[in-house]
C-alpha cells in the first residue's frame, strides 16, 4: 500500500503516519480516522505507520 492510501481508519490509539520509510520525511499524528489524507499533505504519499 505504500503511497497509495487516501484515507485512514482509526479505531483507538495514537497513529504516526509518515510520507518516507523508516518513519523519516515529514509526519503527524493521528488519533481518529481522517477522510482525505491531502488535507494533512498525505494523500498518495504515507510509506510508514506505526501506533504509538
């Protein structure tokens, strides 16, 4: 799914989405579900995710 995603469904937790792998580039942190990724400057471009 690498730079495909466009949205995201969050059921619980702290989510950090990154535009590079190895949770490197630009990220941010997400704790409920998000529609439209471009709104956060992601959409086509997540490559890491992770909970924290």
């Amino acid at each position: 799914m690498n730079d495909r995603a466009l949205s995201i469904h969050v059921r619980g937790g702290r989510w950090e989405l990154c535009r590079d792998a190895n949770y490197r580039g630009r990220c941010v942190f997400v704790t409920s579900s998000v529609s439209d990724l471009r709104r956060l400057g992601l959409g086509h471009s997540i490559s890491s995710v992770r909970r924290r």
